[in-house]
C-alpha cells in the first residue's frame, strides 16, 4: 500500500497511525490489514486508498445497501429527520430568511425539509439517483455535484451546508474549492465530520478504531487539520463547535460489551446524566462530531496545495 501527495497539502511524508481491520459497512463486517496515516504537514489522517470506497458507488442504490439502509426517501427519513436537531442548533440563531441556501451531499433532503419554509430558495446538491426524483419533486433545485450548480447559482449562495460528506470525497481541498465558488461574497459555509479526537478512541484504543475507521471514510480530521483543510481551500474560520449525538449509556455499554448499541437507553443512565455528558465532552472537545462555520476569505483563491 502506498500513499502520494496529499490531496489537501500536496505534501508526500506520511507517517503509520493504525493498522488492522476497518469496518466495512455495517458492524461486523471487516476488511483486514488496512492502514490509516497522518500527514505531516497538514495534519489530517487518511485511509489507503486501496480500501476506500470509489466514489461511483455514492451515485447509485450500492451505499446505502452497504450500510442496510433503506433505498427510499421515507427509509432514509426514519434514520435522519432525528439528527437534524444537532444541525440546527449549530445554525441558531443564523437567519437564513428569504436565503438561498445550498445542500451539499444532501441526501433524501432530510435538512433541506427543516429549512424549506423560511429560506426562499434551496439547492439540493446530491451524486445518488436514488433520491434525486423525489428532491425535484419537493420543489428543490437539483444537481448531482457542486459543479453542475454552478451554471445557474455561482456566486448567489447566501448559506452552504455539507454535514458528515467530506469525510467520504476524493479531494477534501477540491471539494471545499468547488463550494466556495457557489458563495456570495458574505456567505457562510458550515460543514460537519466525525471527531477523530472522539473520546471512545481514548476508552478504547483496542476496540473502537476498527469500528471508527471505515471502508467509506477517506478523511479523518480533528479540529485543527479540518481548520487547515478550509484555509488551503480559501476560507476563514469564523466558529469551530462540537457536538455529541449520542447519550451516556452508549460510551457504557461500549465498555460492557465492546460493540455499539445507538441510542438504546440503560434505566439507571437518566436525561440529566446525557446532558452532563454530552455537555463535558462538546467542552473538552472528545465529541463525536466536529461543526465548522467558514466564510470565504478576501482573496481571489485559496492556497494552491
């Protein structure tokens, strides 16, 4: 297995961070022997290219079947209209009224749904044919990538979201790049990721990487390579969030049992425990998830690698 230039810094000195079994859909299936490294330069960790999933697999039904996720916008509903609420606070108390607003990889358009009524236009912006029909059918402007919205919204978008996709592209510097082309000069960019500083790494360094790194996951930042990642992109930071989507008894019961359990509730482990949790590890940083708020900076480009 070989690593070339970084795709963000375009760096070439990798250093071995894990080695072993990454997961391969859903839990219990493995691809062996893989390798995540680090970059040097700009920090972030990325998996071996010979386990990464290709990028054709997110155009049509094969993602979601690896996951055993439904292949319909209800299915896909069921799974996420719960998980918007993380969004939306890091949003609040943004207005986004009469905004033309841009999703990213947005999927069955779960988050477009929530945002519909007050933003007076909303691009959906989604590689998978699965969902497309019915996006067009709820009134959305849609487009497979950011490249083909260009033609018709470059430089109108007044807000981006991409939530949990950079972790999943080719390119993280390329894929940022070709947002901020859509951007009005005083727009915001807010994107999500898991937190490679999630604190089951630390509980659990024997366990919880072969169920954290993942055959569909390239990229893996922390705070401060997702940061330099942005820059060399040609944005600035206006706000780095934390947020924690799963309660106390989920950490517990990875200790107990070595394997996760969702949002599958323990009697003892009450709404208060959750929220002191939850609340320490946004604090601390050892969250699972890392928001990022990114304004387009003044010059004409970002860093070219």
């Amino acid at each position: 297995m070989t690593f070339h230039s970084c795709e963000i810094c375009g760096n070439n000195n990798w250093r071995e961070i894990y080695r072993g079994p990454v997961r391969d859909g859903v839990f219990g299936n493995k691809r062996q022997n893989a390798i995540v490294a680090r970059c040097a330069n700009c920090g972030v960790d990325r998996l071996a290219e010979e386990y990464a999933t290709p990028e054709s697999v997110y155009e049509t039904e094969a993602y979601r079947k690896k996951l055993q996720q439904g292949l319909d916008s209800e299915s896909y509903f069921q799974i996420h209209d719960e998980l918007q609420i993380h969004t939306l606070k890091m949003l609040w108390p943004t207005s986004l009224r009469d905004a033309v607003i841009a999703d990213i990889g947005c999927a069955g358009g779960s988050l477009l749904d929530h945002l519909q009524g007050i933003s007076a236009t909303q691009v959906a912006i989604e590689p998978s044919d699965v969902f497309r029909d019915s996006l067009a059918q709820r009134g959305y402007r849609v487009y497979p990538y950011a490249h083909d919205a260009l033609r018709d919204w470059a430089g109108q978008v007044n807000c981006a979201l991409s939530i949990q996709v950079i972790e999943h592209v080719p390119n993280p510097h390329a894929f940022l790049a070709g947002i901020r082309e859509l951007l009005a000069p005083n727009a915001r960019l807010m994107i999500s990721t898991p937190n490679r500083n999630d604190i089951l790494m630390a509980l659990l360094p024997d366990d919880f990487p072969e169920f954290f790194y993942r055959t569909v996951h390239r990229w893996y930042f922390d705070a401060n390579s997702l940061a330099e990642c942005a820059r060399r992109a040609g944005f600035d930071v206006v706000e780095t969030c934390f947020a924690h989507r799963f309660g106390m008894a989920n950490a517990i019961a990875w200790l107990r049992d070595r394997r996760p359990t969702g949002r599958a509730r323990i009697d003892a482990i009450g709404p208060l425990a959750d929220d002191l949790w939850q609340s320490y590890l946004e604090q601390s940083g050892q969250s699972d998830c890392i928001y990022m708020i990114l304004k387009p900076n003044a010059g004409e480009e970002g860093q070219q690698r």
